[in-house]
C-alpha cells in the first residue's frame, strides 16, 4: 500500500471517529453523519479542483495540490512528467546532433516526403542546388529536370542509382540514390564522382589500348610459331617447346579477348535497340560445340523452352550461355554431367548450368566475378582460364537487368543461374 493512499485511510478513520465522538456527545447522529459525508464530498471536489489547475499549469497552484491519496498522486505525475522531459531533451539533443552531423556531410542530401517534397536539406544540397528555406515543401521534380532522373524517381525501383553527366549546368559526373524509409518517405543523395569517374575511364581506356596494340604483335608471333611447328619433324627437339608456345600464344589471346570484351561492356557501347534473341535455337547449337570441346568426356543434358525468348543483344547473351557452358566442361571432372536449363516461373526467365564438377569453396564464391579472380591459378593455367569470363558475365548481365546467382558445393558440383526479369521475356 502506497504512502498516499496510508494517510488517506488515516485521515478517514480519524475523522469519522472524530464525527461519531461529536454526535456522541451532542446526540445528533443524522445531522453529525451528513455533515460529515458534505464536508468530506468538498474535500475531495476541493482536491480535484487543484489538482486540475496544477495539471493545467496554472501559476500559484502549490505542490503537491492536495494532501493525502491527491498529493501522492500528484508526486507521482510530477516524477514521471520529470521523467518525460528528461528524455524529450536528451532525444532533442541526439536530433541536434545527428542533424549537425549531416550538415557537414559532403553529400548532397534531401529528405523527400510520400509526394516528393522535399521536407529537409544539409548544407552540400543547399550549395549544390542553390536551395533557400522558401524551398521547402517545393516538388523535387521542379528542382531535378534531367529525364533520367525523372524516370528514376517514377519507376519505384531504387536499388540502383542514377548516374548524371552534369547537374544544374555543372558540367561534372554525379551518382543519385533515392533511399526509401518511414511510410513512403524518401532520402536523396547525390555524390560526385566526377575524379572517380575519370580515373576508372582512364582505366579502360588503358586496358582497351593495351589490348589493341597488342593483339597485332601476338598475331605475328604466332603465325610465325605455326610456321616454324610446320617445318618440324615429328621426333625433332622444337616439337615440345614450339608447341607451349602456341599453346601460351593462345591463351594470351584468349586474355586479349576477354579484356577487349569486357573494356567494351564497361564502356556501354552496348547501343542500339533491343532486338528479341531466340535462346533454345542458339542453345541447340552451343550443345554441338559443347559436346565437341567435351570430346566425349562429359555427359550433357539440355532442358530447353523453345516458346520462350529473350529480349536483349544477341552477342552479348550469346557469350554468356558460352562462357557458363564452357566453365562447366572446364571445371567438371571425365565421366561428369553438365545439365543446362532455359525455363521461365513466376519471377521470369531464367538460364541456368548445373555440373557434377568439383565445386567451390563458400568463402570464394562472393569474388568469382571479379575479373582475374581464380579458386585455383594452377589449374585455371592448365584448362585454359583467363579469370575474365565471370567479370564478362556479370557486366552483360547487368546491362539486361538481370543478376547471377551461384551456388556450389566442394566436391559435389555447383549450380551457375541467370535470373532476367519478367519484362524481358518474349513469348
């Protein structure tokens, strides 16, 4: 029992001994007990009354506003209120400084309500964009024009972003990523890339140049070496080495290749419309080849839905069914099966290649599309990988919107899928 309601009873119990001890003694019982039950009404409509002033924060009200079971009532909303304060001003002072914080970020950031007005800016959006507190409440449309952008905004789909070769007349390259969180809102951050940007264009461009300027002396190098393995007889000392080097001649264009590929798909010279590409015909014919480089070692499998196609490029998608197909000969043991699929479900198509062969390790799985990423250089020299063909993959993939997905198990085999989205199959 609490002190307020202890001293309540107290008070009760004194009082009404005190009543039957007057009407003891004056004999008046009815008027001593209806005295008695007014005077202790008052009381409690008194003790209300202030204790609602005090609540309402009316000035001069005393506390506590009552004594007894009102005053201990009163001590208990003062100590909570105090409570309630304390943590209003330290979550106050948290929001200051997270706010403080993200004004000094160099990213531009806007908060975006459900209908993409904007509510909040940090200093770097208020430079970037020449906002003023006016601003507010004002379309980010009106402010972003850029139609790639516009259709970014209106499509819903943000776990990509955008990438802009100038902004508001600012002749530099900037990344915008829309960030979804509380009830439809929306945060907008915008970086500039424009150093990173150049400096990975420089990059390929390298690489490209490289490989173009390389590939004609390769190719007199080897024409020269099939030459002089021509001329040889057969139990001649050269035979052996003339043959490595055909062998490393090939496999050095086979990396030139890949990398002119690769340079090409990072560059985006993927242009042009999009054409419908019929998968199981060309699949039909990479099973011939497939069993010509297998040479009878593997056994193959093809589960092909010839009503369904694809829309996209051609060559692109053609040297991803390779690349997965031949990584699947190269990596599965003699007397393996190869099974390849093109089906489609309710999340859309899909190209998919499971072996028998000897599997991966889970902690290499997350690094094989990077490009000179290998499980095994020994034996990716020995089989003929350049350690591009899955970085070549990934970048054809992502310009068709669609994603790898690679499962695999060590020893028992591993399971390469291609997942398009829905809007690019054709029926």
């Amino acid at each position: 029992m609490s002190k307020g309601i202890t001293r309540e009873l107290t008070w009760v119990i004194t009082s009404v001994w005190l009543a039957l001890f007057i009407a003891w003694m004056t004999d008046w019982w009815m008027a001593t007990f209806f005295g008695y039950l007014l005077f202790y009404i008052a009381r409690q409509l008194y003790s209300i009354y202030r204790f609602e002033l005090w609540m309402k924060g009316t000035p001069n009200v005393s506390y506590p506003p009552g004594s007894g079971l009102w005053g201990e009532l009163g001590y208990l909303v003062s100590r909570k209120q105090r409570s309630l304060e304390k943590h209003a001003d330290l979550q106050f002072y948290k929001s200051e400084q997270f706010l403080a914080a993200s004004m000094t970020i160099p990213d531009a950031i806007i908060s975006l309500n459900e209908s993409n007005q904007i509510e909040w800016f940090n200093n770097s959006a208020k430079k970037l964009f020449k906002l003023k507190h006016s601003d507010t409440h004002r379309k980010i449309e009106n402010l972003l024009r850029h139609p790639d952008f516009i259709q970014y905004l209106k499509s819903g789909r943000y776990e990509k972003s955008v990438i802009l070769s100038s902004l508001n007349g600012i002749p530099r390259v900037f990344n915008l990523k829309l960030f979804p969180y509380f009830q439809e809102h929306k945060l907008l951050i915008v970086k500039d890339i424009h150093e990173l940007y150049n400096l990975a264009q420089i990059r390929r461009d390298f690489i490209a140049n490289a490989s173009h300027e390389l590939r004609t002396p390769l190719t007199v190098l080897n024409g020269y070496i099939e030459v002089m393995m021509d001329g040889q007889e057969p139990d001649s000392m050269w035979v052996k080495p003339l043959e490595q080097m055909h062998n490393q001649s090939e496999r050095m264009q086979s990396i030139i290749n890949d990398l002119l590929t690769l340079s090409a798909m990072e560059s985006e010279t993927l242009v042009g419309k999009e054409k419908t590409v019929p998968i199981a015909p060309i699949l039909k014919k990479m099973e011939q080849d497939a069993t010509q480089m297998s040479q009878g070692k593997h056994s193959f499998r093809f589960e092909l839905d010839e009503s369904l196609a694809l829309k996209g490029y051609e060559e692109p998608l053609k040297s991803v069914l390779m690349n997965l197909i031949s990584n699947a000969i190269r990596y599965t043991p003699e007397g393996g099966q190869i099974t390849v699929r093109w089906y489609e479900d309710a999340k859309g198509p899909h190209f998919q290649v499971d072996d028998t062969g000897i599997g991966i390790s889970q902690e290499h799985i997350s690094r094989l599309t990077e490009r000179f990423y290998r499980v095994d250089t020994a034996r990716s020299r020995d089989t003929g990988g350049t350690g591009l063909g899955l970085a070549i993959v990934k970048h054809i993939l992502e310009r068709h919107d669609a994603k790898l997905v690679i499962k695999s198990q060590l020893g028992k085999g591993s399971s390469f899928r291609c997942d398009f989205p829905r809007s690019k199959a054709v029926h």
